[in-house]
C-alpha cells in the first residue's frame, strides 16, 4: 500500500525527537550574580565559617602579595596573581572534602595553598625548579594547569572513575573566562552531562585573558548560560563574595555527590594585578576600571558584614594579619634559599625505564659536567687535525 | 650620493614592519590571533597594526587556537590571505586538527583548486627561563607533515624578508620565530627594509675548511659562537643557517659539506625522531664519499622541555658543539 493508497487514514504525529528532552528554564541561571553579604542570606551562614573564609581572605592577598615581590627579586619566574579574586581561590579550598580533587589553572596556586600545600610546593612551577612540585594525588589536587582547557576533560574523567568504582568523591575544576572559548572546555561540559559525572566547573570570570575583554571571547547572556546547552544548572555568583561562592559551590558539590550531575558555576569576579608580573595591563585597560573594582574587593566585603554583625573584633582582624604575615615571613624565608637542583634530573622520571638512549645521554651530561668542574680543556684528540 | 640612516631594529620589530609592509601592499592579508590586537601580540610583534588596519584587519580572537586556525582556512577559502598567530609552541597543538588535515592537504584534496595561502606563526624553542608549555621546539612535527612549509629565521633581516615570503606563498606556511632571538638586534634601513628572502634557500653564515655546522633560527648565534671558540683549537668551521626546514636546501648543504669533508647537524628540538635525523641521512646519501666521519647530530635531550633552572643543561651549547667537532674523526688525518 503506498502512502496515496492510505492517505485516508493517514494522521501525522510529531517523532519523538521534537520534545525537548530536558526542560531548560531550571537550567537557567540567575539574572544577576548571586550574593550573601549585605543581603539577608547572610543571617543563614555560620559566623564560624565566616570567620574561618575571613582568616583565609586575609591569608591569600597576602600570599598574593608576597609572591608578586618575589618576583621582583628574582626568585619567582613569573606570578600569575589572584588578586581581587581570592574569594573564589578559597571558597574553592575550603568547600571540598579531603576526599576530593580540584583541578587547578594556572593561576590557581592560591586555591591549592587554602587547601593545606606548602605555598613553596605550590610555587615549585613558577620558581622553574621543577614543574609540578608536589604528588597530586597525596593532596588530591591536580598539576597546575597552563593550556588552557585541557584539565577540565581530566576532571571529569577522574569524576567518572571515581563513580564507576563507587566512591563518594567530586571534582571541581577551575578555569578563566577564556578558557571557556576552548574546545576542551565544551567537550569536557559535554561529557559530564552525558556521564552524570560528579563534577563542578567553576569558571572565574575576572574580566580579562591576559588583554581580550570577556566581550570578544563570548556572545552569550552569561558564561553561566552555556551549561543549558550541555543540560546541566548555570549559576551565576558574585565571585568577590567569598559567603556566596562558598555556598553556590557547596549546593553543586552536594548535588554532584547524591548523583545528580555536573554543574556550572560563574563567579564574577576581577584581576586586580596585570596578568603575570611580566604584563603591561595600562596598554588595555584604564585605572578606573581597576578602581571601581577595589571598591567591591573581597577582603573589604566580608570584613565589612563581619564587623557590623559584631563577629569580628579589631583583635581578630590583629591576629588574622598576624598570622598571615607569620606564613609571608615563612615563604619568604624558605624562598630566598637557592633551590638544590641535581642537572641528572634531566632523566629521571621520563619513562618508567629509561631508554638505552636516555642512559647514553645521561652518562654524555655526567661527562660534561665532569670536564666543566675540571676547568676550560679542549675537545678533541689533542692536536688532533688542526 | 645621501648617506643611509642605519637605526637599530629588533627581530620583533622586523616582523612587525614584516607584518606592516605585507598588509599594507596586500589587502587581503589578515592577521589573526590572541592578544594580537590591542596589546599588540605578547611579544608586541604586531605592536600598533591594530592602529593602523582597524581590527577587521588585525583581530584578537576568542581564545581558541583549533577556532583560529579552523576560520582563517574559511577566510583563505573566500580569498582572504591570514596570517594567525599562535601565542607560544605548545599552545598551537589545539590546533593540530585544522592544520594536518585541512592546511597541509587542502591542495592536494582539491586537485589544486583551492590552495590554502595561510601563514602560522609560531614562537618556538627555549633559553628565555619560561615555565612549562612556553618552550617547546615543535618543528619535527611540522616538517613530518606533507604540505606544510616550514621556515625559521636568525638574523633581523631574514625576520623581515622571510616573513613576507612566507605570506606571500600561496602554499600554508608554518613560520617559527625564535623566541629568545626576539630582541636580538641589528642595524637596518628603516625606509629601505631588507630584501624579500626566497623560501627554501639556506646560507652560509660563516666559511670556513675544517667541517659545516648545519644548524637554524635560535641555534646559528650559539653555532656562530661556536665557530669562534673552535678557533683556539684549530678548527677553521663553516656554518649553515637553513632557514627554511621545508623546503630543504640540499644543494647549498651538500656544497658545503663536500668542501669540508665533516658536519655536525646542531638544534635544540630532540634528537630521536628530530630534523637532525633527515638532515644527517640527506648529507649522507648524497655526500657519502666526501665525508671523512659520520655525520653527528647535537640536539636537545630527549626529555620534555625542562624547568627554567636546569634548561642550561639540556640546550646544545659552545662546549657540547665543539664536543661534537672534536668526535669527527681528526685522527684519520694526522
Ligand atoms: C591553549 C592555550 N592557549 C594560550 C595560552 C596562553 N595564555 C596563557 S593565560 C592566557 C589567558 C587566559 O585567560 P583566562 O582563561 O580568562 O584566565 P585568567 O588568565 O584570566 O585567569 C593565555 C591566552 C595557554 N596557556 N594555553
């Protein structure tokens, strides 16, 4: 019978593929950044993790602060500063059990420091000794990550063995506003949300890749927005409200652990610094911009709330600086030792065993620097030809 | 007769008027990348172009490297002639899709119809203490992929002239600047900038009797040195910049290592699976009963690129050359 013959009976109805499979409007994040301090929410928080965020707020400009003069003095390579967003640096630190892996940008040695790493540790990469300079899984954190991207596919595939194996472990990876433009970025969301995988994106949307504004990395109404696409929540917070990142990352890690899926975080938030201390930002953004954002800076938001609500006295405010230039005088002192460095490094650790060629080349760096202790000499068979 | 006002330039400097004279003689030609536009490229190559072209013609891009490579074959595709820059080595590797299988084979996919005008600059190599990903020497990669050409400078004139070969090639053209010769300077003409240098020509830097280094970009000044010290020893070197890997120049390589007898091939990239490899076979098939001693090969280890304080160690220097000069076999001789 051909469809002619049938056309009486014949009554069209939609395939199946024209619902939607997933209602996006509870994707959907917030208009506006969510926040904590200053608002109501803020009555709901426990003072003690206040406190403990301010201490740690405290402790991490001051890292910033005491790494950058590093720099200055030589025994940094370069800084990649978290400046004005150390509110999503411990928020991040502090949200995760021990339990559980973060995933680190480049620019987040900050997060791993609030996380218990030895600053010096953290700081191995951009001292140049070695590059990562911790065990990752000892602490659970993940080599610092330069290419852009390319740690977020690593999140989720950890967070997906850990679920096979059935463990109760989330990940939360960190990446920039530009990072968001890679592919990584959209295969590593992708793969999550079809996973289920328990895993959370925070995205730190501080204004800048290195000189390209956010407005000529995306189009969309929110980076936040993007997780509708991959059918997972959108949240968008206040990146300098360390009280609401804190929570926002907190209720996504508690839904990525009861099985519910990944979730994507934007905290706006600011770069105070240049991009690396080798940076010239006045070639692409004024003072102003800068200014206005010190005026809604992190340390100065919470302290604010605190001190209104009577948790903070001037001798806790003492004793957070205190300590946190007890753990600058510490880094600084430990820093300014020169690092001992064996050059056979070179080989260790390329493969599980070193290749023939490997030893040949190990034992030609041994003879080199034999002859160089030895003082100038000559290279060939004396006399040899010449 | 005028007397010519020689101003020192950088190879930075030399790219950007590179850069400059080729968009300024060639409306098509588009330059593209991260951080290209208002910063000016974060080794300020393309310092100012912004400025001058507008940003349709000197764009900074999403953050993106397979996006901007993936566009700019779109845009050669309709006539357009792009010039994108990859901002480090090893962050051109997101790129790799687009560029083997759509830049290096849409030529020979196409029957030649649709040939693909696209050059893809690329900071390369190490010796400026970056960390991780800032310092890889990548050319074995490109030089194993039919179609691409692969060219390098060493001198500020070759930056200048070889770049506005490389774009106006009609062929895809991977253009490695090397990074720690960025601010090496020399004195030019700024109202008369260096010729254009044909692709695929190599030269010889320096003559000499007793045996060729065969070297490019940042190791020809180390090879230089090189030639120097080797004179306390006796040794008269002769070196060869090649300056383009792809194509290769056998003539001006076997020439001269007929007349010496002897060659050591020098680059920082590894040794194994290394353009030293190609070139020492090359040297050997065609300068087989002129050589008096194996050809030898002085390259990096074979080892990720390592952190900034033990680099020293692993990049090719005077002593591990003259090392190299001094195994060639000198004994035959006396
Ligand atoms: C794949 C890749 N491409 C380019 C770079 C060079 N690069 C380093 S940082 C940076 C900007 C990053 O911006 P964003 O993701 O917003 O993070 P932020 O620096 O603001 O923390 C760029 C382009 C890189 N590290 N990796």
């Amino acid at each position: 019978m051909t469809v002619m013959e049938q056309r009486g009976a014949y009554r069209p109805t939609p395939p199946p593929a024209w619902q939607p499979r997933t209602d996006p409007a509870p994707l959907l994040p917030d208009a506006l950044p969510y926040r904590v301090l200053g608002t109501e929410a803020a009555a709901q928080v426990d003072p003690g993790l206040l406190r403990r965020l301010y201490a740690e707020l405290v402790r991490g400009r001051r890292y910033n602060t005491q790494a950058t003069a590093l720099t200055k003095q030589g025994r940094l390579a370069v800084y990649p500063s978290s400046t004005g967003q150390e509110a999503c640096e411990v928020a991040a630190a502090l949200v995760l059990e021990d339990r559980d892996w973060l995933f680190p940008s480049y620019r987040d040695t900050l997060a791993a420091v609030a996380r218990g790493l030895d600053p010096v540790q953290a700081l191995t990469l951009l001292r140049g000794d070695w590059h990562t300079g911790y065990d990752p899984r000892e602490h659970r954190i993940a080599p610092l990550c330069t290419p852009l991207a390319t740690q977020l596919p690593h999140a989720v595939g950890l967070a997906h063995a850990a679920r096979l194996k059935g463990d109760d472990v989330v990940a939360l990876a960190l990446v920039g506003d530009g990072g968001t433009s890679e592919g990584d970025f959209h295969e590593a969301l992708n793969f999550a949300a079809v996973w289920q995988a328990p895993v959370v994106f925070l995205v730190q949307n501080n204004g800048f890749a290195i000189s390209v504004p956010l407005a000529k990395q995306t189009a969309a109404p929110s980076l936040a927005h993007k997780a509708v696409g991959y059918g997972m929540p959108g949240r968008l917070v206040d990146g300098n409200d360390a009280a609401a990142v804190h929570q926002v990352l907190g209720e996504a890690i508690a839904h990525a652990r009861a099985g519910g899926g990944p979730t994507l975080v934007e905290a706006v938030t600011y770069r105070i610094d240049a991009h690396t201390n080798a940076d010239d930002a006045t070639r692409y953004r004024g003072d102003a911009e800068v200014e206005t954002w010190r005026g809604h800076d992190p340390i100065a938001l919470l302290e604010h709330e605190l001190t209104e609500r009577g948790l903070l006295d001037d001798e806790a405010i003492r004793a957070a600086r205190e300590d946190a230039e007890t753990m600058a005088a510490d880094l600084r002192e430990r820093m300014n030792q020169d690092p001992v460095l064996d050059p056979m490094d070179l080989f260790a650790h390329v493969y599980a065993q070193p290749t023939t060629q490997l030893l040949e080349q190990e034992t030609q760096l041994r003879a080199e620097l034999d002859a160089e202790a030895d003082g100038p000499h000559h290279h060939g068979p004396e006399g040899a030809g010449r | 007769m005028t007397t010519v006002a020689l101003k020192p330039a950088t190879m930075a400097q030399a790219l950007g008027r590179a850069l400059r004279d080729s968009m300024a003689a060639d409306p098509t030609v588009h330059v593209m990348g991260e951080d290209v536009g208002t910063l000016g490229g974060v080794f300020r190559v393309t310092d100012g172009l912004a400025k001058e072209f507008g940003e349709d013609r000197c764009t900074d891009t999403p953050l993106a490297e397979a996006g901007i490579l993936g566009t700019a074959v779109g845009m050669a595709m309709y006539g357009l002639r792009p010039v994108v820059e990859m901002q480090f080595d090893a962050f051109a590797y997101p790129a790799f899709e687009q560029l083997i299988s759509h830049v290096a084979r849409m030529r020979n996919r196409t029957r030649g119809a649709m040939p693909l005008p696209i050059t893809i600059r690329v900071p390369y190599g190490g010796g400026i203490g970056g960390v991780e990903h800032h310092s890889d020497s990548s050319e074995a990669y490109y030089m194993a992929t039919p179609g691409l050409h692969v060219v390098t400078p060493a001198t500020v004139a070759d930056a200048y002239g070889l770049l506005r070969a490389a774009i106006a090639s009609d062929d895809p053209v991977v253009f490695l600047e090397p990074k720690r010769l960025y601010w090496s300077k020399d004195s030019w003409n700024p109202d008369e900038p260096p010729a254009v240098e044909p692709i695929g020509r190599a030269v010889v830097r320096r003559s000499g009797r007793s045996a060729t280094l065969i070297t490019y970009g940042p190791s020809v000044p180390v090879c230089l040195e090189a030639a120097e010290a080797a004179r306390a020893e006796g040794w008269d070197l002769e070196v060869v910049d090649l300056r383009s890997l792809v194509p290769f120049d056998d003539e001006t390589v076997s020439a001269s290592v007929r007349r010496t007898g002897r060659a050591v091939v020098v680059h920082e990239s590894g040794g194994f699976g290394g353009p030293g490899g190609e070139i020492a076979a090359r040297v050997t098939e065609r300068c087989f009963h002129y050589l008096e001693a194996p050809v030898l090969r002085v390259a990096g280890f074979d080892i990720p690129y390592p952190p900034p304080m033990l680099e020293r160690h692993h990049l090719p220097g005077v002593d591990r050359i003259l090392d190299a000069v001094g195994r060639l076999q000198w004994e035959a001789d006396s």
